[in-house]
C-alpha cells in the first residue's frame, strides 16, 4: 500500500527514510509497536547485491521460505591463477534471495502491520517552529512534499544524504563501488556453474582491492564485482569474469550498481532527532561485503533506540543502537578490516590467502561464524591450530598448493 500525499502533513512518532532491509525492518518493529510510522522510498531501486542471507537472518527476521530462490551448500573459493578450494556448508546453508522481490516483501510487511508508505525523494530536512523534523521529499510528480515527525530514522544507504545533512562526520563514508549483472542461469550442463553453490573469486583483474562473485539465484544468478579504485572497470570486470566463465552468451535481464560501505561510521546519531541505520551508518561487513544481515539488525536496534527515545524523551537513548550493533559486532568487523586490507594488496596474497581456505578448522569456524552471525568460542584449540596456520602463510612459510 502507498499512501497519497494527503497524509504528508499528518505528523508522526517517526519517519524511517529509506525502504531497503534496514529501514523497512525498523518500520515494521515500530509500527507493531503502535507507533505512527511514515516510511519513504525511492520507487523501482534494487541494490546490487549477491542475495546472501544467513540462516540466522532467516529465522529471527521471520523470512518465509518462498522468499528463498536457492540454498546454497558449498563455496568454491578461485585463486588467480585458477586453483579452486571448496568450502562446503557442513550442516548448514547459505540462503540466497532477489532483493527486488525480497525488499518489496519487506516493505508490505511494515505496511499491513501499521506503516504508511510514501513514495519519493529525500530532499532535505527542515524543522517547525517548535523545532519538530519536518522531512522534504519530491514525490513521483517531481512535486515537493513533507513529513513532520518526532524522531527520524536515515536508512537511504552508502553516502545517505540523512547522514550529511544532519550527522557529525556523516559525511565521511569509506566504500567499494559494486556492479553486477543479473543474467539468466544456465540450462545445460556446458558450463561450471552449480545451482547451490557460491563461486567467489580473487583476481587482480578483477578486482584490485575485494572479489568478484558468481551467486545463484534459481533460475538467474548474480555475476558482480567491487572496487574503491575509481579509476577500475566494474562492467569490464564483469565482462570478462562472463567471458572467461562461459556466460557472456546468456541473456541478461538487468544491470546495478551501488557504493558499498566498509567501515561503520564513528556516530550514528545527531544527539537529538536523527538515528542512521544500515549501509547509511556503514554496517557491511568489511572483506566479504555482506550486509542483508547487518542492515536488518541494524534496523532492528534503532527501532529499538528509538522505541526507548520515545518513551523516555531522553535523545541519549539513540546512542544504543551503536553501542550494543558495537558490543556484538565491532571485533567481527575489525577482524575483517585488517583480513581485506592485507591479504586483498596482491595476487601473490591472495594465492596465499585462498591456500589457507582449503584448511578444514578455517572452513568450519567460518561457516559457523557466518551462519550463526558470532565469534565461535567453543574450539579454542582450534583457533590456536588456525593462529600458527596464517602466521605460517603470512611469512610465506607455507607455500600455496
């Protein structure tokens, strides 16, 4: 349901700018609240994205099957120079989704659980006299429009517009640029492409500084790559993982692209009527650029934020949302920061780099950590047997096989 601009002078507890994962997750929590929600999107945007969803995402977002176009059980981790390591799922899966049907599912739930849906453009953010938000927003006639509301949640992605405008340091967002084709799936068997697994590559050609991906998704998959060099070809990229994957030939249905955030911005908050969420306040975890998981929550814990915010009239209260996606996350990400930045410099690193993914206790902890979204505690042995194995490879005591 998209609510007419007849409701723009309505005013609201809040207005969640942005309808991806974060901002419709955190629209549906407050209106099943019983808070008065206006949630404002952009029509006929799809993130570029590979559709790479945890099973934890699945089960605490309440995901329904029909939304899962493929369960994938294995990732095949290429090298530059070819050399393939598989990492299968042990016990588990990767499931994998269309963001165009997914966001759109995610938006009508927050609807038929209270939201009120505006289609249109963030333009600016304004106040009342009494210094209440007033958000203005060019509707689908290229008309200006306003939403009054208490409190604002900014969840229009990488570089928000929310953030610089009302934000300390919003403007100061690190990122890769990602693209990727959506192209049919291939229908014999004339090609190396499995419909549940994953293949993800590390080549300086095709990417300088982070991967390159082919991921299922039923019948299409998703064929993508990223970069922060601006100066690199992300299509050229592109055409010639196709090429040399023996894809070029199939049918493409459409093209995206999109900054991808690497680094969660140092404030999330105005400190006192603006709350940023998802890739808006940087939650994509660095290396492996996944971020479905990180949005969702993201928008879960400013709902959270701003459910206390509301209740207490306490602006301090916005801090939470940070604080606790920090406490449960920040090593994870620091961790994959440090991973990107060393081991993505040079194919001679990342030779080095997929070598390592062949180790077993590596292939097991990752998995775990993946999907169950945390650190693994439980085989300390282990992450000592791993501690030795990458000092190894790092002083290039351990050649690559």
């Amino acid at each position: 349901m998209t609510m007419s601009n007849q409701c723009a002078s309505d005013h609201f507890d809040v207005v969640v700018i942005g309808g991806g994962p974060s901002g419709a997750t955190a629209a549906d929590d407050l209106a099943r609240a019983g808070r008065k929600v206006a949630l404002l999107d952009r029509a006929g945007r799809i993130k570029p994205c590979g559709g790479a969803i945890p099973p934890r995402l699945i089960r605490d977002f309440s995901i329904p099957d029909e939304l899962i176009v493929a369960r994938v059980d294995c990732a095949r981790i290429v090298s530059p120079s070819g050399r393939h390591v598989d990492m299968p799922v042990d016990g588990s899966y990767v499931g994998m989704v269309d963001r165009d049907e997914f966001d759109e599912w995610l938006r009508e739930r927050a609807a038929s659980s209270g939201a009120h849906r505006f289609t249109g453009t963030y333009e600016r953010f304004e106040r009342e006299g009494d210094g209440t938000p007033r958000i203005i927003y060019k509707n689908a006639d290229g008309k200006e429009a306003s939403i009054v509301a208490r409190l604002v949640i900014g969840a229009d992605g990488a570089l928000s517009k929310v953030a610089r405008d009302t934000i300390r340091g919003g403007d100061r967002m690190s990122y890769v640029f990602a693209y990727h084709e959506i192209v049919k799936a291939p229908e014999t068997q004339d090609v190396d492409y499995a419909p549940a697994r994953c293949d993800v590559y590390y080549r300086g050609t095709l990417s300088p500084d982070f991967y390159a991906w082919v991921f299922p998704h039923g019948k299409t998959m998703s064929i993508g790559t990223g970069s922060a060099n601006k100066g690199f070809s992300l299509k050229g990229s592109v055409a010639e993982l196709r090429r040399d994957a023996g894809f070029a030939s199939l049918e493409t249905i459409r093209k995206e692209g999109a900054p991808i955030p690497l680094k969660p911005l140092k404030r999330w908050d105005n400190g006192r009527d603006v709350l940023l969420a998802g890739d808006a306040a940087g939650v994509v975890a660095p290396a492996s650029g996944e971020g479905i998981y990180y949005a969702m929550l993201g928008g879960r814990l400013a709902a959270e934020a701003v459910e206390a915010c509301l209740v207490t009239n306490d602006a301090r209260a916005l801090q939470l949302a940070r604080k606790k996606f920090m406490k449960d996350h920040g090593r994870v990400f620091f961790i994959l920061g440090i991973m990107q930045r060393f081991w993505y410099r040079t194919d001679g690193l990342r030779e080095r780099f997929v070598s390592m993914c062949a180790d077993k206790d590596v292939q097991r902890l990752t998995w775990q950590a993946y999907t169950e979204k945390k650190l693994v505690r439980a085989d300390p042995l282990a992450h000592v047997k791993i501690f030795f194995k990458d000092m190894a490879h790092l002083l290039g005591l351990v050649k690559p096989a």
